[in-house]
C-alpha cells in the first residue's frame, strides 16, 4: 500500500495532517488531492456533497419551518415537500444537483400539478438548497438559475356594488341560507375584509360596539390540528394582519344583534355544537346557497376582494386588508381594467395647427429620411 498525506490548514486555523492510502502511488496522491478539496469547504457535521438532497430537506425543515412558522404555513411547506420535492429530487445527491435537473423537475411539477403548485416546490427547493449551499456542501444554489414559472394572471374577481346589495337580499331571505348562520357571516367578511379563518375566530372580547365608531380587533385565525380538530391560533396570517377595523353600520348593527341573541359567551360565530366553527363548515353551508341563487363564482375570498374594490384606493385598502405595504394590494385585490386619467386636453394639442414662425404659414421645414434625402413636406393645414 502506497500512502500520501499533506499538512492542511482547517476552517479553524489549526494544520493537520491528512493522509490517503491505495495500491498505487498515483491512486493515493489523487484520493489525497479530492479529500483536500472537499475538505476545503465548509461543511456542516453530516452534510456533505454526497449526501442526498431528502437529508438535507428534513434538516431544513427541522431548523427553519417547524415551530418557527403559523400551523398552516408549516403544513403546507411539509405537503409540498412529501407531495412534489421529496418524490422529485430526494434521491439525489447534492452533487447531482444541478440547474436542468432542478429546471426539468420544475417543469414536469407545472405540467402534473399546475404552475402555482411548482411555484411553491421552487420556493420549499431553493431553501434546501440555500441551507445546502450556507454548509459548503455544495457552492451555489442552483434554484437561482432556473427559468421562472409563469403564472398568468387573471383579472381579479369581486362583486360591484348592485351586485353586493342584490346579494344581501337574497341570503338573508333564504331560509337554508339562515339556518346555517351564513348572511351574518358574510356581512361580517363584506364590511372588514376579513379571511373566512379570521372571521370565525372572532371573540366578543375583540369586539367593542359601544366605541364611535364601533370596532373589531382581528388578531387570531382558526387552523386545523390533527386530533383537536378545528381550533383559534392567537395571531393571523402575518403580523401586518393584526388590525383593528372600524365597523360599517350594518356590520355594527348586526353584531349588537348577535349580542343579545347570546348564542354563545365567547364565540361570535360558533358551530351548532358551540365550538369553533370549521371555516370548510361554512363553504358548505355558502356553496348550498351561490349554487341555487347564480353565484357559482363566488368563494369567501371574494368577499374580501369586494371590500377592496369598493375602498379603491391601494394605500387604504391596504390597510383595510392587513397588507404590510400596497404591492400585494395592486397586484391581487384592485381590479386592473380602471379608467386611465383624462387627459384629452393635452393629447388633442397634437392636432392643432403648429404656431406662426419667421416662415410663410404653408412652409414647414423638411424632413430628411434614412437615407439623407429630403422627403417632402406637408402644409400646416393639411397636417391639421
């Protein structure tokens, strides 16, 4: 056996002596070259570039998703991951990660479950491979070179203003629609923007109707935990998302009507069994309702895409929505098609006759084309 061994400086500044053996000379000089190089990264205590792409997902996740996420932020990151990324790329080892294999997985994940699913696998991929790439196990992250996955974007849904009032009319004459405690849920969502999961878990301690004006505290949402069912995690969505809402009349007056009604001491909309509703509980009782009345299109969210339309303005629906700052406002809740502004009288300048100059009213100065030739002229009034 031939061995090879250098002294090597560590990530820790302390120099030692590494060696490899082989039954050649040559063989051990090169096992004692690759062993430097990979040593010369900064590698964490098991992750290496040999080790396989669903090691260094389930690390990630421990470290930087679990516990340190919302309930459903975290459930959905771990769908994606056993779902698409795991099933994918799992396998592989960090080595073998590559941008066209990450490119292809990205494209065949858009094909089989749709761009916004693949635009959630790129997010949970690039993680892994940032925490990949901080350990030295691999140099880059090859997510930041792959083609972006497109999303067309429709034009954003809400109902207009004939379109709510006619609604209110209906859902509260629909004695199905009633029984299921649905219109007083919808005009709590039309008159706050509130998420279905906010709304549901809205306490009387949030509310205060004796205020001028009247205001609800949105600070928590519902989530569903296996083995407890449906219950209120104490913060929403984001923390932009705590907010606390001024009430419309109607919203005012049909909440001081629940008040007295006192179907519940905690719980402004609770199940019939007296818990926290489950907002899917709700859907069933609205799709019941939109599919017999024409509003098959609708969804809660709608609701909430409503009030942001009839507010208008991005900086207050913003701040109506719980939005940190206008961009997400603009881009998903306001319509696009508005009316551009008038500005007739500036554009119609361009038909006017030029004004009088030094030179006789039908003479303009020539324009020379490409080709250094002079092209002939109009006259002013033929112009105008």
């Amino acid at each position: 056996m031939w061995v090879a061994y250098a002294r090597f400086r560590d990530y820790d500044g302390t120099t030692r002596q590494v060696e490899r053996t082989a039954s050649t000379g040559a063989k051990a000089e090169n096992l004692l070259k690759e062993a430097l190089v990979d040593r010369a990264k900064l590698h964490g205590d098991e992750i290496t570039a040999d080790t396989r792409l669903k090691v260094v997902a389930e690390q990630w996740f421990a470290d930087e998703i679990k516990d340190a996420k919302a309930y459903n932020t975290e459930r959905r990151y771990r769908e994606v991951l056993d779902l698409m990324v795991l099933p994918g790329m799992g396998m592989l080892r960090l080595r073998e990660v590559s941008v066209s294999r990450c490119d292809r997985f990205l494209k065949d994940t858009t094909g089989s479950h749709g761009p916004s699913a693949a635009k959630h696998a790129k997010t949970v991929l690039s993680g892994v491979l940032g925490l990949a790439t901080r350990l030295g196990a691999i140099d880059a992250n090859p997510i930041r070179d792959v083609a972006s996955v497109r999303i067309e974007k429709g034009e954003v849904e809400a109902l207009d203003l004939a379109q709510v009032q006619q609604l209110r009319v209906l859902l509260y004459a629909d004695k199905d629609a009633v029984s299921r405690d649905i219109p007083d849920g919808v005009d709590y969502m039309l008159g706050t923007s509130a998420r279905i999961g906010e709304a549901m878990a809205l306490r009387w301690s949030d509310v205060d109707l004796e205020s001028s004006p009247p205001t609800a505290l949105i600070r928590a949402t519902t989530v569903f935990k296996k083995g407890q069912g449906t219950v209120i995690q104490d913060h929403p969505k984001t923390s932009a998302s705590r907010r606390v809402v001024p009430l419309p009349e109607f919203v005012a007056r049909m909440l001081r009507a629940r008040a007295k009604a006192a179907r519940h001491p905690e719980y402004v909309f609770p199940s019939a069994r007296g818990k926290v509703r489950d907002p899917n509980n709700f859907r069933k009782g609205w799709d019941a309702f939109k599919v017999e009345n024409g509003y098959e299109w609708v969804h809660p969210h709608i609701f909430r895409k409503t009030a942001a339309a009839l507010v208008a303005d991005p900086e207050l629906a913003a701040g109506l929505l719980g939005h940190a700052d206008s961009r997400v406002t603009k881009a998903h809740y306001l319509p696009r098609t508005t009316l551009a502004p008038d500005v007739r009288d500036k554009l119609e300048a361009m038909a006017k006759k030029p004004a009088s100059t030094q030179r006789n009213h039908g003479e303009i100065a020539p324009i020379k084309g490409r080709n250094g030739k002079q092209q002939a002229s109009e006259t002013a009034d033929r112009i105008a």
